[in-house]
C-alpha cells in the first residue's frame, strides 16, 4: 500500500505528530494512529433537522463496523445538512455553502477515505461536490426511500400527492379538512421522498456515477438490507484507499454520460442537470447542458414510477430496482467507467430479471419514449432552459400563449388567484426573480400554482416559465432553469404581460415575438429590478457575489476546479 495521506499527521518523533497521536488516543487500540491504518471519515448529514437523514447515525454504525472488520479506522463526521422541507428560504442556497464546508474539513484533516452518508436533496450533491473537489478515495451511502404511505386506500408520493392534494383543495373537488387529514399518512418513516424526486434521483445518479455499491441504490430506508450495504461499504472503503480508487478514477465524462441517461430512464429529477454539471465542475470534466439533451434526450423513460408514473421507490425495489432497469439500457452506456469496486457498471447490468413490468416497462413499451431533459434555447433563453417531458402535457408541449408576467414570488402569490387576473388556460405564466442570483438560492417555485379561476374551470396544466428550479416530486409543462436569470439581466427580466411566446419543444426553441432591436430598447420596470435586492453581509453576499448560472450548475466561481488534498502546512 502507498504511504497514506494521514501518515503526515502521525508518523514522526517530532511534537506535531504528538499532538496528532495524543489527542486521537482516548481509547482507541495502540497502534490504530500509528500511520499504517487507514483513516476512514464517516461524513454524516444526520440531523434532526434533516427528517429524512434522521436515521443515518444508525447506518454509519453499520459504516463503522465494516470498517473495523477490514482493518481501517472509522470516524464519525458529522457535515453540514440540508432538510429540504425545513430551511429557509430555500435548501439550495446553502448547498454550495455545504460543499465548501465539507471540502475544507475532509482536506484538513487526518483522513485517508470518506463514506459519504446522504439522502434528503442537497446533501448527496454537496458530498459529492466536496468528495470531488479533494479527490480521496470516497464511496456514497445512499439513505433510502421511505415506505409508501396510503390516504383511503390509496398510496401517497411524498411531494408529488402533496402538489396534487393542495390542487385540488384549491379546485374544491376534496375539502380543506380531507386535505389536512393526509398529513398524517404521507411520511411513515425513516428515510427521503419515496417518489422519483431529487433524492432518489440523485441516489440513482451517484449509483450510475459509479459512486455506490452497484445495486444499493433504491434500497429502503427501512430495509435490513440497507444496514448489510453499509456495513459491506465500510469493508469497500478501506480497500479503495489501499487501491487508491479516487473520485477522479470513477466520475469520468463518460460516467457523467451514463449518469444522465439514468436519469432519463427513470424519468428522473430536474434537479439532477445542476447538481451533476456541478460535481463534473468541480472536476473540471466540460460537462455542458447540451451534454443533458444529447445522451438523455431520446431515452425511453421507463420507470412507472411518481411523478412521471404511478408507483413509488419501494415499488422500484420490488421490481428488481435500478440496476435492472439500466439493464435494458445497457447498450446505451459507456462501457468503460468503473465503480467504487474497480469493475465497470456494465458488468452489473447481466442477469438483472424486471420482476414487474408494471412498475418498470419493456424498453419496447415504455412509460414514455423520447422523454429526457430536453434544453430550450432562444431569444428568451440564450444560455439555455430545461423542460422535463415525461411530466409534462404532450400538447402543450408545442404551444404559444401570451404571457402573464410575476416578478417574484410574492407577486405571483399575490395576484395569481385575483378573479380579475387576465389569464386563460393558453396564457404562458412567466415568474422571475427567482434564480440563483435573484432570489437568491434558486427556490423550487417554478411549478407556479393554477389561478384558481381557470382550476374551478378543470384546467389542470398550463405552460409555465422561470429561471427557478422545480421539485423533482413535482410535475407539469413547466420551462425551467432559464438562463441567464432575469437578475443577471437575462431577456426574462425584459418581457412583458401580453408578449407572445413560443415554446416548440420538438425543435427546442423557447422565444418571444420580439426582435432583438426591441429587445436591446426596454429595461427591465422598477418593480423587477427592486425585486433583487443586494445581500450585504455574510454567506448570502458571497453567495451573489460568485454564484454562476444554472446552465453551469450554478456552483461558485472560484470552487470550480479539482483542488486535491494537500495542506502544506500547519501550526502547534
Ligand atoms: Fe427530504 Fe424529499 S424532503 S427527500
């Protein structure tokens, strides 16, 4: 085995490897600092803030045991977490600040290897982003989906029935009190989203990264099996760092490649664009959005499964899960990309039988042909836009409405149930003010609410557009992601109720009727600019200061770059 990075903190005479050695004892075998064994840093987003990362305190006992049984030392390491449903404004405007953290504490200190403990949205992006960034050996534990709840009888998606339920408590086809009453039932446990949303996404993303053990993905968080995994990566973790199985050995642009069309396969999150353009950044790999319409685009979706389907993840389980799913892909992946094992994906797509082709369809007859991520460019969106199909309504797919413009959050919500409200159902709603920069931290309101007027009225989708984000549990014809942001004095910040847009997804245009001439003439109204007012202090201003744009992952500027492992120096 080559020297081991902790071995400059522990090999040594001098008083700085004292130090090390003495402060780390407190208990542990002699010789487990002595500069041989591997170091293992268990990086733990559990919290109880976090709900669905709840139970990953259990699961790195598992990690630890592993660990201990192949001869390494494991170390609880608690990161920085997100719960998506409980920060504010918006979980993502702290994953950057997640990843920074995280990056800085696995470089500064003592650690050899990183079993990487995530779940609930943001928190298997930022792992990964960090994991990157310092390029030691690293392997991801996926925290599991939840165990389907049901509501009369009828089985509950977290997020996509809360959508749905709240729609139809606007409409008045069920009451306020029926609506509140399915509170009770959506969460049953431990673990995130039970549909195909951000977390399961990216769990299946990290998978087909190369970044798990191939089959863990998917598995419940209540599942036994879950804890075996996990103990099985703590074991895996102590033989990567003997191999030196870095991250930049596995997240190769091909990886990426296969990543994204898993993604497309399981009708996955839209989410799933920024956070890998992010992660293939922090390598320095020259993934682009188009990269997300070339290899996904034309994949079969073919995962029945919420919001795009009906089912939900432990129904994926059932169903032989995601590895027999990429199975019937097989021939579009790139064959070379190894896992956190040494061998490559591929091999682990033979023998994978679908169980029930209800939840996961024949390739021959999928769930949706043709329905990856699909990018928009045009005069309303020069650096590009993303519409996910699968969740969309096929004929509004091609369409052109005027438009009715929001310049924030609270704008729409002021004014989007006004009976007054000049809207129809071919109206195209326009929100700014809400990416990256703008809001700031690019919140998940781009699946706007109906006016409540043309809901009464049975309309159930519309064609909606805005630089945020979406919930990966959320659905609709809904133009995401635009770029540059209407902050960043993007053409969005210049359009105006009544303008005439085209969306035309077939050829993947997104314009307005206006000529560039035009364009360059207006300003954007007081009422927009007023709407993005500057931070002045703290990790919010940082955040302004150098967030990119969603195209490139919207990661900070200057975290963008492989910037390994070494700390030169230290003080005692
Ligand atoms: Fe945590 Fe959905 S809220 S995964």
């Amino acid at each position: 085995m080559n020297r081991l990075r902790s071995a400059d903190w522990y090999v040594g005479a001098d008083r700085n490897a004292y130090i090390h050695r003495a402060w780390m004892r407190r208990g542990l075998p002699e010789d487990a600092v002595d500069g041989a064994k591997p170091q293992i840093a268990i990086a733990n987003t559990a919290s109880d803030l976090t709900p669905c990362n709840m139970h990953l305190n259990e699961v790195a006992e598992s990690v630890k045991q592993g660990v201990w049984a192949a001869g390494g030392v494991p170390y609880n390491l608690p990161v920085v977490s997100l719960g998506e449903t409980q920060v504010r404004p918006t979980a993502m405007l702290w994953r950057n600040m997640a990843a920074m953290a995280m990056e800085e504490m696995f470089r500064a200190n003592p650690i050899d290897g990183l079993v990487l403990l995530g779940g609930c949205d943001k928190t298997i992006p930022a792992l990964l982003m960090a994991a990157a960034s310092v390029d030691i050996p690293a392997v991801v534990v996926p925290g599991g989906p939840m165990m389907t709840g049901h509501f009369r009888g009828q089985a509950l998606g977290c997020g996509t029935d809360v959508w749905r339920l709240s729609e139809e408590a606007r409409a008045g086809t069920i009451t306020g009190a029926q609506f509140l009453e399915s509170e009770q039932s959506m969460i049953r446990g431990r673990g995130h989203c039970n549909t195909m949303g951000t977390a399961s996404t990216m769990a299946v993303a990290a998978e087909a990264l190369g970044m798990t053990i191939p089959g863990f993905a998917g598995t419940p968080a209540a599942d036994a099996r879950l804890l075996s995994l996990s103990h099985e990566t703590g074991r895996l973790i102590v033989e990567m760092v003997a191999a030196d199985r870095k991250p930049s050995d596995i997240m190769t642009k091909d990886a990426f490649l296969n990543a994204i069309v898993a993604v497309a396969a399981v009708g996955g999150s839209t989410n799933s664009v920024v956070h890998l353009l992010a992660i293939a950044g922090r390598l320095g790999l020259g993934l682009t959005l188009d990269d997300f319409d070339a290899a996904g685009a034309g994949v079969p979706v073919m995962a029945n499964l919420q919001p795009s389907g009906l089912y939900l993840m432990d129904d994926l389980y059932r169903a032989g899960g995601a590895l027999a799913l990429l199975s019937q892909v097989k021939d579009l992946l790139h064959p070379d990309p190894i896992t956190v094992t040494g061998a490559p994906l591929v091999d682990y797509l033979v023998d994978r039988p679908v169980y029930d082709q209800t939840v996961i369809f024949p390739r021959e007859t999928p769930l949706m042909a043709d329905a990856g991520i699909a990018v928009l460019r045009g005069n309303l969106a020069p650096g590009g836009a993303i519409i996910k199909p699968a969740a969309a309504t096929p004929a509004l797919l091609q369409h052109v409405g005027t438009a009715v413009v929001f310049d924030s959050v609270e704008d729409m919500r002021a004014r989007i149930d006004d009976p007054d409200l000049e809207v129809t159902a071919d109206s195209v709603l326009v929100l700014r003010g809400c990416g990256p920069k703008g809001y700031p931290g690019m919140p998940e309101v781009g699946n706007m609410p109906l006016p409540r007027k043309l809901l009464e009225q049975g309309v159930r989708d519309m064609v909606r557009i805005s630089d945020a984000r979406m919930s990966g549990t959320a659905y609709g014809t809904v133009i995401l992601h635009v770029a540059p942001e209407a902050a960043a004095g993007g053409p969005l910040g210049l359009v105006r109720t009544g303008d005439v847009i085209t969306v035309d997804v077939e050829n993947r245009r997104l314009s307005v009727a206006l000529t560039d001439d035009e364009l360059r003439a207006r300003r954007p109204d007081a009422a927009t600019e007023a709407a993005y007012a500057a931070p002045v202090r703290g990790w919010t201003k940082l955040y302004v200061d150098h967030v990119m744009q969603a195209d490139t992952g919207a990661d900070l500027d200057f975290l963008v770059g492989s910037s390994g492992d070494a700390v030169t120096r230290e003080s005692h």
